[in-house]
C-alpha cells in the first residue's frame, strides 16, 4: 500500500505531519474561549488542520475532548444557495438532529443545552469565503452568531484562502458585522523542513522501503516543503519502489511533473502579471520587497529561493513581458539586470546588450558584423575585432555558463544553451538504487 496521501485531505491523525507551532496556538485560543481564522494558499492543508484539530483523539489531547467540548464541521461548498434556516440545520445534524432548516429558537435551544451540560461548541467552517459571500445569509446570520457566541460558549475555527480582513473588501456588506471581530488570524504557509523531511521518511518507511536520506533531500529541493507537492513526489518515487520498476530517475520526476502541473498552472494564473514577474525574477529580487513578501504567503518562495525545483523549471518557461531566458540566463530588460544559474551577474551595459542580441536570437549564428552593428548602430566605420573583443568579456563574465555562446571560426558566434534544469542530475535518487541508503 502506498502511503502518501495527495487526492483529499487527511483525516487520519496517523497520517499528519508538522504544524507543531500552529496546533498549539490553535488550541491555546480556543481552551481559553477564543476564535480562530485560520487562511492560507491552496492545498496547503487547511481542510486537513480542521479536521485533525476535530478528531477525538487529538481534540482530547489538546485539552478539547468530548467531555468538555463537541467540534461540528461544516464545507462551506454544501452551503452554497441555502438559507440561514438550512445554515442552523447543517450544524444540528452534526450534533445529533435530524432536520433539513432548522429555526434560530430551536437552534439556541441546543446551544443552550450543550451550555447545561458543560459543553463548549466549536464551528469549524471551510471555505469560509463562499459562506461569506452567499447571498441568502447576510449580515443577520453574521451578527446573530456574533451574539451567540457573546453569550454561549461557541467558538468558530474558519478555513479560507483570504485572511477575513482581505474578505471584507470583497464582500462589505455581509462582512461589515462585528462578527469579524472575535478571531484571532493565522496564517498557513510551507511546512519546516524538518517536518517535510518526517513526512517523507516515516510514510515511506511505514510502506516497507524507507527512502535514505539522499532521497529525502532530493525529493525535498524538488518539490520544496510543501505538503501537497510533498505527497505527490513521495508517492511517485514510492510507486515506483514498490512496483520493482527500473525507471530511470528522470522518468520518476517526469511523472511528478505531470501530476503537479494542473497545481503549477492554477497558481500561476492567479497571480497578476507583477506577481508573475516578480516570481520570474526571483532571483535578481531584492530580499525585503513586498513582491517577495506576498509571493511567500502564496507558499511559492521560502526566504528569497524558488519553493523546489519543479516550480523553477515551471517558472522558466513561462512567456513574461519584459524578460528574456534561455538556459541558465534570465535577463530583467526593465532593470537591465542579469542572471545566470540563479545567481545575479554584474554586466556592462554593452555586454548586457550582446547578452540581449544573443537570447533574442538562441541558435542562429550572428556574425561579427551584426553583433558590431546592434551594439553601435550609429557607427559609421564598424569595427568587427572591437564586437570579437565583448563577446569575450561577456564569456568571461557569464562564467561556465559562457561556453554556450559558440564561437564558429570564420562564421561567427551563436547561443547554444542547454535545456534549463534547475535540479542536480543525480535528482532522481528517489527511485534508484541510490537512494536506498
């Protein structure tokens, strides 16, 4: 059996890794009667953070046990179109009724019992943003469980991609009630790299062929730490274990690839083209930007590095206005920036021109002449030995990389950059026999 998990949120404790820090913060608040607006990118795992928060197991450990507490789950998707009546039924049902709507009275009567027993009721709402935004409940259901938990001990732990601030702008009129002013924010990002790393060893080991650690730290700067991207690359390379393929490292990636790609084009589209920019000069950025800044909320960048290698390689071959690459070379033509391999590179301005002439122009061969007539092209008298003499500083200043631009004796010069591969060869130790250490 394959233990990686990456078609649903998990709901088996057994099988959630990390967010130490965060559970603890979550618990802390609601023991102390407090709620909780847990936001964060897609498929970071905020589903699964409801429901492990909610499983009796953890909840008692947490101090939020059925004898003191009684946790209902309601998808915010399964609401859409209904009314408050049917709002009210949907959180009933979980604790025991039997009714499709059921009315405010008869809903503050089971509060109210739940008070008599010494019972806390904690509302967990996923995807909240779709709750917030249907318009058959309004700014009454809103105030009306603000007053509710004002006089009974009901909590809400909500789940959504926009912090709730960031929802009020969208939707003022639901949003404008003080009910939005009882929750503690917290936001869901990347995994430590400690807990990526427990994610991968334990599951693989719990399937009979634990990866070594040379396949933990590929998988980890392939994917990064994330948990969807995380469980993907884990149950690629442990398929591929289990079923004594012979599958070459490159192929096990491919198939990791194919699986993220839909995830990779989704967080791709829904950055706006500065974003997308941003993200594409990520390496030429500068450490402190709030470009970097919100591309780390989305869960794309860890520090000032790309999330794994898969999202690089994705990265770099994507059309952007105002870049150019090729290989290892990224060319910012609005700062008039450069960078190769991922490290900034000091040009001067008649290098970065050749280096621009030669990206513009991958594989065809440009002759001295040209080079000389696009680098001054107000010259009267061209010089093609001067266009021989920076086309060698700019070899010289692109470092190895410099050996892609190929120079033809009698011909001229051409770029003949390798394919861009932002991971180490030895990448697919995931699956070889490399990685059984």
């Amino acid at each position: 059996m394959n233990p990686f998990f990456h078609r649903g949120p998990v709901r088996d404790p057994a099988y959630f890794f990390g967010r130490t820090r965060e559970i603890e913060y979550a618990a802390d608040l609601l023991r102390e009667g407090q709620s909780l607006a847990v936001s964060g990118p897609r498929r970071i795992g905020k589903t699964s953070l409801l429901f492990h928060l909610g499983h009796p197991a953890v909840a008692a450990a947490l101090g939020l046990g059925p004898d003191t507490t009684r946790w209902a789950y309601l998808d915010g998707g399964a609401l859409d179109g209904l009314d408050e009546e049917w709002f009210y039924g949907s959180v009933d049902r979980t604790l025991g009724g039997d009714a499709d709507a059921v009315p405010f009275a008869r809903f503050v009567e089971r509060l109210r019992d739940l008070q008599a027993h010494g019972l806390r009721l904690v509302l967990a709402i996923d995807e909240f943003e779709l709750v917030a935004a249907n318009p058959r409940f309004g700014p009454a259901l809103f105030n009306r469980l603000r007053g509710l938990a004002a006089q009974f001990p009901l909590q809400f732990v909500t789940a959504s991609k926009d912090p709730l601030l960031q929802l009020t702008f969208a939707h003022r009129d639901t949003l404008s009630s003080p009910f939005f002013n009882i929750f503690a924010p917290l936001r869901l990002g990347l995994l430590t790299d400690g807990e990526a790393a427990d994610l991968l060893a334990v599951l693989s080991t719990r399937a009979g062929r634990p990866f070594g650690q040379p396949a933990v730290a590929h998988l980890m700067e392939f994917a990064g730490p994330h948990p969807l991207f995380l469980q993907v690359a884990g149950y690629r390379s442990l398929e591929a274990r289990l079923a004594d393929e012979t599958a070459s490292p490159q192929t096990v990636d491919d198939r990791i690839l194919d699986d993220l790609c839909p995830h990779l084009q989704y967080y791709w589209a829904n950055l706006d083209p500065e974003a997308q920019y941003s993200l594409a000069t990520l390496p030429l950025a500068e450490a402190d930007s709030s470009a970097l800044t919100r591309l780390r909320e989305a869960g794309l960048v860890r520090e000032t590095a790309y999330l794994g290698a898969v999202l690089e390689g994705f990265v770099r071959r994507q059309k952007v206005e105002g870049l150019l690459q090729g290989g290892p070379f990224l060319m910012d033509q609005r700062r008039g920036l450069a960078a190769v391999g991922g490290r900034a590179v000091h040009l001067t301005p008649t290098e970065f021109t050749a280096l621009q002439l030669f990206l513009e122009h991958p594989g065809q061969m440009l002759t001295a002449e040209q080079i000389e007539a696009a680098l001054w092209p107000d010259e009267q008298s061209p010089d093609p030995e001067r266009a021989r003499g920076v086309v060698k500083k700019l070899r010289a200043a692109l470092g190895p990389a410099g050996e892609a631009i190929v120079n033809r004796r009698g011909q001229g010069y051409l770029l003949a950059p390798s394919p861009f591969t932002p991971f180490p060869e030895a990448g697919g130790l995931a699956s070889g026999e490399g990685a059984r250490g």
